[in-house]
C-alpha cells in the first residue's frame, strides 16, 4: 500500500495559474483551492456522514437537471478560475447551458474561467463557519446568482442572492431554486433526518 505523505503549505506560499496547474497534477490524490491573492489551500477530506449528504444534494440537482436540461451540475471535485483570480471548488455547482457553451474546448476541460450561477456549500464537523461564509461571499461578488450554505448542526440554510442580502431558514422551510434553479425545490428536513443515513 502506498502512503501520501503530509502536505504542509506555508501561509506565504502563492502561486500562479501555471505552478497551481502543475501543483494539482503532482497531488491527484488532494484537493487545492487557491485564494485570489494565490495563496495555495490544501482541503482535508470530508468525513463520511459530509461525504453522503455532499452525494445526496448533487444527486439531486442532477436529477433535476436532467429533467430540465438547462445547464451543467458539478461535484466537490471540480475547480473554477474565478473571475478575482481565485480557483474554487463548491460542494454543489450548477452552471447555465449558454454560458457553458460560450466556453472553448480547452476552458472546459481546465478550470472553466467563470463562477458558477449556482453552488451549495455543506458545513462539515472540521470546517471555520466564517472562513465557508466569506467563501459564499466570494461566489456572489464573482457572479454567482443564488448559494446555499447548508449547516446540518445548527439545521440552518443561508441562502445568498446576487445583489441581496443573506436569509436565513431552517431546515423546516423547503428551499427554492428560484429563477436560477426553475422549479426545483429541496426539502433539507427530510434528506438530514435522522433515519436518513441508515
């Protein structure tokens, strides 16, 4: 069995499009954001209860997004160079057909130059709740139209809108996709009951 070892970044690292490229392909078994100002973030992996409710909420935007047919989904594995210079890899991230069409080739198998319309971000046990908050904040000010910020301990959703401020739900309201995500809904009482892992 072979064993990775530890990855240690110094908070002064930064690193260009190019070196952050490169630094991907050498790590494939880590996940790296990297901040606008190129500071290289190594992501710890998510625990397993994280990881199945992470599979379950893309689930359903693809299962949604097959229905309509009006974009792209994306899973937690998938960066994006955004438009502050930032590459970032959202949870859950949903991009419109037209803009991904706008895209050429070689954009779309990098990290597509844009921010998605969509995304969702799950708070997991080992995550800084204001460091994913201003995360949220970067999405919007990039572009992004609509974000969930999905907090299973205090059964709370931030909801973020472009040129809004952020509301807060509980997990007892059914959330809308509004005029990004048309017609589709998610009920987070249900999908974080409980019995629901079992």
């Amino acid at each position: 069995m072979i064993v990775s070892p530890s990855v240690h970044l110094p908070k002064t690292l930064r690193v260009t499009d190019e070196e952050f490229l490169e630094f991907v392909k050498s790590n494939p078994d880590i996940r790296f954001e990297r901040a606008a100002v190129g500071e290289l973030i190594a992501m710890s992996p998510t625990g397993s209860q994280s990881g199945h409710y992470n599979s379950e909420l893309n689930g359903d935007v693809v299962l949604w997004n097959r229905q309509q047919r009006l974009g792209k989904v994306f899973d937690s594995s998938t960066g994006f160079h955004l438009p502050n210079g930032a590459i970032r890899s959202p949870d859950v991230a949903w991009v419109a057909q037209d803009r991904w069409d706008a895209l050429a080739v070689e954009q779309q198998k990098g990290f597509a130059p844009l921010c998605p319309d969509f995304v969702i971000e799950l708070v997991s046990e080992t995550d800084d709740l204001a460091t994913i908050q201003a995360k949220m904040q970067e999405y919007i000010e990039n572009g992004c139209r609509l974000g969930w910020l999905i907090n299973p301990k205090t059964r709370t959703v931030e909801i973020y809108r472009c040129g809004g401020g952020v509301e807060m739900v509980s997990f007892d309201t059914a959330i809308s996709g509004e005029d990004v995500l048309l017609g589709f809904q998610l009920n987070l009482r249900v999908l974080f009951s409980k019995g629901h892992i079992e």
